[in-house]
C-alpha cells in the first residue's frame, strides 16, 4: 500500500462557541511542513482560553473504487513558548466537513 504525505489546500478559522477566544495568525503556513508555522499571538491567550477552530480541508486523496481503507493517520505538531499550558481538545475528521462536536477534556 502506498502512504504519501497530504497536506491541506484550504485552511479556515472559525470562531465557534466555546472555541471562540482567539484566531490564529499565519494559519496558512498548516498547508506545509516547512519550518513556518500557524500561531495565536494574542497578550490574552491564557490557560482559560480556546482558539477558534482551525479547520483544514482539501487534502487531495482519490481513493479507487473498491479499495478498503484501513487506517487513517494524522499528525499534529504544536508547540508553547510561553509558558502556559496548553493542549489540543477537538482533533476531529469529518468526511464532508459538517460535523463539529463540542467537546472539552
């Protein structure tokens, strides 16, 4: 079986209750695994505080009539420099992008 990188075409944020408390800047640079990275650079993002939803789309798979998949992999990178605590909450696929769940750990 061929595996092969797919990253998105179409990047979005929404600002969707409760993930309503800051948008992200340079969401465009998720469409790469280049060094550039996605940020939120507000002086108010605090551990209380949820990004609005960076959705991601268009990733380009074609998959041939029959074929079974088996097994979906996503990767997340992240990272803090400031200090807080922070963590994903929602990590979520959707086959037509529709379904959002709110849902909080």
């Amino acid at each position: 079986m061929e595996s092969s990188l797919k990253y998105p075409t179409s990047i979005t944020t929404i600002s969707e209750e409760p993930y309503e408390n800051n948008d992200w800047s340079d969401e465009e640079n998720v469409g790469a695994d280049d060094g550039s990275n996605a940020s939120i650079i507000s002086p108010t993002f605090d551990t209380n505080d949820y990004s609005y939803i960076l959705a991601v789309t268009g990733f380009g798979f074609e998959i041939p009539e029959g074929h079974i998949i088996d097994g979906i992999l996503i990767e997340v990178e992240g990272y803090n420099d400031a200090g807080e605590t922070v963590k994903d909450v929602v990590v979520q696929i959707t086959k037509d992008g529709s379904t959002r769940v709110s849902f909080i750990k």
